[in-house]
C-alpha cells in the first residue's frame, strides 16, 4: 500500500510549523512500515511526487479551523479546500495547488485526510508555544491512530 505522511509548515513561524515537528518525532521514535513520511515544510509543487500514484495521503498542519488554539481537527478529500478558501497560507495554497496538479494528472490518492491543530500564534520564532508543546502528543496520537486505521502497524522504537 502507497501512503505518504506529509508535514506541512514553517518552522520559522512557531505554530505554523506544528506539521514538520510531528513528522521529524515520527521520524524519530516510530517506525511506520508502507508509509513514506516526509517534511514538506512550506513545499508546493516539488510535493507532487509524493503525492502522485499513492493510494492514501496523510497531511498534518496548522489549521484555522476558527475555533479554540489547541483543537485538533479532521478533514477529508472534498472537507480539505473547502476550509482553506480565501484565508488560505501560501503552503496551504500550494498543498491545493499540488492536490489539483495530481487530480488533473488523474493520479491524485482516492483518500486524503488532514489532520490539524489551532496554532496560538505565527509569530517569528523556532519554538512551538507552550500550548502548541503540550497538545503534541494528542496530535502525533491522532497521527499514529489514523495510520493504524489504515492498517499500519506502528511501532515505538524500543
């Protein structure tokens, strides 16, 4: 089975990089067998490889669901650009952008799911808010769940 986790963000921006640290501890402390994981930081279209041909695509981001910083959230397939509309962050721009390149490629993945995080704040910054810090593990336990109902056999390095 082709799956990709993808981490989106800017790690420059606190919040905004909740994506690439979720995927960097996954990296880390988890083997995911059948999954590619990958950091996409603020990538647009070079993403598209790892998005093409896979049967299931898993994104993790900051996310402006308009609710309470620290609500972690899901969307799927036809949910995801209907959130981002105009209020959109370049990366989420280019994540739709990458998305509707694989469709008109007709490769695009039958399943999508994004699972997000309310950032605090997108101030300059390397550090996640101490919010952002402590709601970590929900997120990578979102992450991991969703994998395993995939089929993933997640495994904590010993």
């Amino acid at each position: 089975m082709a799956i990709t986790l993808l981490g989106i963000g800017n790690i420059l921006m606190q919040d905004e990089g909740i994506g690439v640290h979720v995927v960097r501890h996954i990296q880390e402390y988890y083997d995911v067998p059948g999954v590619e994981v990958v950091d996409g930081g603020t990538s647009g279209l070079s993403l598209l490889p790892y998005i093409e041909n896979r049967e299931r695509l898993l994104v993790v981001d900051a996310v402006d669901f308009r609710r309470e910083p620290g609500y972690i959230g899901t969307l799927r397939n036809e949910e995801i650009p209907a959130l981002f509309g105009a209020k959109a962050s370049l990366h989420h721009l280019g994540l739709m952008d990458v998305l509707a390149a694989a469709k008109l490629l007709d490769q695009a993945p039958p399943e999508v799911c994004l699972i997000g995080i309310q950032p605090q704040t997108l101030a300059m910054g390397l550090e996640l808010s101490d919010l952002l810090q402590g709601r970590m593990p929900d997120l990578i336990a979102a992450v991991l769940g969703q994998l395993q109902a995939w089929g993933i056999c997640v495994q904590k390095r010993g």
